[in-house]
C-alpha cells in the first residue's frame, strides 16, 4: 500500500513549505532585529535630537520669538506681539475683530464668543453669501463709523469689521489706524502730530520688503500712548 505522501504529493509539499525551518526563523530574526534598530535610530534623530538642535538654535539666535514674542513691563506679562487683544474704550485703538470661541460657563457642551482665543485659533468659516457673516458685518460697520465719527456711506476699511483667518491678527492696517487717529487724539487731548508720530514708530514694513503691506501692532500702540500717561488709564483695564 502507497504512503499517504505518495498519493498527495502536492499537499505534502505545502506541508513541507509551511513547516518552519531553522532559516527562515533567522531570516525574520533579522529582519525584526534590524526593523527595531531603524525605529530606535529614527526615534532618536527625529524625536530628540532634531527637536533639541531646532531649540537650541532658536533660543541662541531668535530668544524673543522663540519664547512667544511676549511684551513685558514692570516684569508683568502683557501679552504678545503676535496675539490680538481687545480694547473697546474711546481713548484706544480698536483691534481687528476675532471670531474665535470659547466653552460656555452655563452650557456644558457649548461655545461662545470669546475673542482673540489663541487656545482655538480659527475664523468663522461663514461664507461670503451667509446671512449672519452679513449681518455681522453690517452691524461692525454701522458701531465703526458711529465710533470714528463718519458719514453714513463712508468706505470702511475692511479689515476693521471682517476677522483674520486665525482671529487673532494682532494688527491693522494703516487706513484702518488713520481712521481711528482723530478719536484717540481727542479723547486724550493730544495733537494729531503727536499721535501720527507714535503710529509711525508703531508700523511694521512689508516682511522683506516684499510680502504683506505694511501694518500697525494695535497692542504696541496702545502701549506706546499709555506711556504718555494721558490719561491714568492702564492697557489692562480696557481690555476684556
């Protein structure tokens, strides 16, 4: 009688194939040995040692902007020169609107507004054609020219009723600034040359010289006309 190997020959030769050799287990040996070293070396190389090179560059060449570009006086924190803030009193620049938000206190769950929140940087994402974005708009129109004191079919600069992309632009533009001047040099009873003269100083060229326009940091200004001490109000208080 035939051995059963003999009458199946092909399902003994996959037996045979499938049945591990002392080759094939150090094949795999080496190939998971040789896996893991690349995964510690790349581990190493991109997970500390170009993270601590990048660092340690930064802080040697950029320290102001590697540390967040923060604005400090008396040794107090006033905020960032790349963050916006808000000011809403008549004696101060207004800062370009902001559309981010913030979990709401008496709803678990919900948003709300909650200005210049450089925790959740973001716009609206409402269309051009979206009824709220066009009420918003609307209505930021109408409180800027109340505010600035202009005519009703007066050209609003648009960046002082639309937000950035991040909602948290800490500038304006110039034409934007230029309207504002006027109302700030009253309220603090200074000339428009006075004022004029702490914009300029305040305005940032086109990175380069080639990209953006040039623009004012509201929070630098703001903080360059307090230091007039005119009048004895803080930054601080105005912001919300």
């Amino acid at each position: 009688m035939k051995s059963s190997s003999s009458l199946f020959p092909s399902v003994s030769a996959a037996v045979d194939m499938a049945t591990p050799t002392a080759s094939n287990s150090s094949s795999w040996g080496q190939l998971v040995g040789s896996s893991v070293r690349a995964a510690v070396v790349v581990m190493l190389v991109t997970g500390i040692a170009y993270p601590l090179l990048t660092t340690g560059v930064a802080q040697a060449l950029f320290p102001q902007a590697a540390n967040g570009s923060l604005i400090v006086l008396d040794g107090q924190i006033l905020g960032s020169a790349l963050i916006g803030q808000q000011f809403e009193a008549a004696s101060y620049f207004h800062s370009r609107p902001s559309a981010t938000l913030g979990p709401d206190p008496a709803q678990q769950g919900a948003s709300m507004a909650s200005p210049y929140n450089a925790a959740a940087s973001g716009a609206s994402n409402q269309g051009s054609t979206h009824q709220d974005l066009a009420e918003t708009v609307a209505r930021r129109v109408t409180q800027y020219r109340m505010d600035n004191g202009m005519a009703a079919g007066a050209a609003v600069p648009v960046d002082a009723v639309t937000a950035s992309a991040s909602g948290l632009d800490p500038h304006i533009s110039l034409a934007n600034a230029a309207l504002q001047l006027p109302r700030v040099a009253r309220e603090r009873s200074l000339t428009h040359e006075r004022v004029q003269q702490l914009l300029s100083q305040s305005t940032e060229q086109r990175t380069l010289y080639l990209l953006g326009e040039p623009r004012v940091n509201v929070l630098q200004l703001n903080l360059a006309l307090d230091a007039l001490h005119q009048p004895a109000v803080s930054a601080g208080a105005a912001k919300e």
